[in-house]
C-alpha cells in the first residue's frame, strides 16, 4: 500500500515527470527569467512516509521556483492530518484547487437507484452486450483507444496517449459495451484497482480494496443508445459482488465549478468526500 498515490501520476499521463529517492511526481513548468512557476496535478506518488518526507526535502531545495500541488484523495484521516502538518512546516500556504476538490465514493448501499434510473439501466442493457474482464488483449486496449479518441473529438479534449491505456490495463477491471447487432464496441468504461485503508470510509476493520474510475468513453451509436448507465451499474455490481470491491472512486467530482458530468454522477452516488487540500510555496533564495 502506498503512503500517497493516485494513478494520474503515471508517466504515460504525459508532462514532465521525476522520479526521487521513494517518490515520483508529474509536473507542469512554466519559466520567465530566472523564475519558476511548477504544477503538481494529484500528487506525489510516495511509497512510504520516508519517501514523503524525501519529497519534502526535495521541494524545498529548489530556488527562485513556486511550487503548487493540488494533493489526490487520501482515505485515511489520520495521514491527512499528518501529511498536512508537513506541509505547513516545510512552509507551504493553502490555496484553491485547479483540479476537482472532491469525489463522489460509491459503495454498495448506493447501488439502489430510484426507479426511473433504473429503468434508464434496464433499456441501456437491452440495447448492448456488456463483458467485464480483468485483463485485456493488444486488441482490445486498441479498440478502447479508438472508442476514446472518438469521444475525445466529440468532447473537444486532448486525448492522451494510448501508453496510459495499456498502463492502466495492468490492474485493472474494464467493462466493454458491444453492439449486438454488428459486435462492435460502442463503449468501454476503464478501472483502476487499488489496495488501501477504507476503514475510515466504510468503517469496517480490514476493507482495503478500491476501484477508481479512470476514463469512459461512447461511441455516436453508443450514446443514441444511451448505455452509459448501464455500463456504470454492471461495473459496480460485478465489482461489489464479484471481485469483493469495498469502494469505487468516481475520480472526480465539484459541486462549485459547475461541472456537466455531475448530474450524471449523481445518479449512483451522493457520497462527497473532500481532497485533503491544495498547498502553494515560493522560494527565492
């Protein structure tokens, strides 16, 4: 289990990345002059305290540089107060997240969707042949791809890499949506799976395994098709019933920016948890 991590601070995310003694992080770097502005999005990756604490270390050397980190969820609140306490020592201020600042947690109680919903679940699954697997094919990683960068388009969004999907892959639950008609993929739906403390979130001693969603994508036929809740519910229930899940991470969510996909995430889950904090720091000598 990793003292802090979140799976958008792999490499293959793309920006620059370091790797330190016990730690890795992505990065974001803008230069005028002498000066340096750098962003940390949803990170570092530390392995331990020790490798916080080198991470610390190494933030702190740096001169004539502002440093931002918009820190990932963390689900233990005693790390949170810990993590936050270093923070504030190595002279690091609050500030306002670039990214969300929060997430919506689905657990299996919130599985009990009202009726309308459900019914928006049941014509989704009449209209599609949904396959959860825990591994994927070169094959398969090249159809989600293209299935992404077709929703990409549609979204106006820089799609990343296909280096991010075959990462993910690695650990992962993806749920692939077929047309029944032609048996093409119409939309895919792409978990990663972790190991952590969830005590704290469903208050029961040895709970530790999570699924964070990671990215989703439809096809045009797969949205006049409106399968997309049905995808997200067989997701859930496989991973609750099947894979022994205690919590899924919608990886995620604001209620002050006004973000279009919130209805949508509302659906399954009302459950907020904040991000533990964004933290800002300028050196210059």
């Amino acid at each position: 289990m990793m003292y802090i991590f979140d799976p958008t601070q792999f490499p293959e995310l793309g920006y620059n990345f370091y790797e330190g003694d016990g730690f890795t992080y992505r990065y974001q770097m803008s230069k005028k002059i002498f000066f340096k502005s750098i962003y940390i999005p949803l990170g570092p990756n530390c392995d331990s305290e020790q490798g916080f604490d080198n991470f610390l270390d190494h933030i702190k050397s740096l001169k004539f540089t502002k440093v931002k980190i918009d820190l990932p969820i963390i689900y233990q609140q005693n790390k949170i107060k810990e993590i936050i306490k270093k923070f504030k020592i190595a002279g690091f201020k609050k500030a306002k997240y670039i990214q969300d600042e929060e997430t919506l947690l689905v657990t299996p109680e919130d599985l009990h969707l009202p009726h309308s919903e459900m019914n928006q679940v049941r014509y989704g699954l009449k209209r599609t042949n949904i396959v959860i697997k825990n591994e994927l094919t070169d094959d398969e990683i090249n159809q989600i791809y293209q299935v992404y960068l077709i929703a990409a388009k549609r979204l106006e969004i820089v799609p990343k890499d296909i280096a991010i999907f075959k990462k993910l892959s690695e650990k992962c639950q993806a749920v692939l949506a077929y047309n029944p008609e032609t048996n093409k993929l119409d939309g895919f739906l792409l978990n990663y799976l972790v190991e952590t403390d969830l005590s704290g979130i469903t208050g029961k001693k040895g709970d530790d395994k999570l699924m964070i969603s990671m990215y989703t994508g439809l096809t045009d036929e797969g949205r006049d098709r409106r399968i997309g809740r049905a995808i997200y519910y067989e997701s859930y229930t496989s991973a609750f019933e099947k894979m022994g899940v205690n919590v899924a991470d919608f990886h995620g969510a604001s209620r002050t920016k006004g973000r279009s996909y919130m209805g949508f995430k509302l659906s399954f889950s009302k459950r907020f948890l904040s991000l533990p904090g964004s933290f800002e720091r300028i050196r210059f000598f």
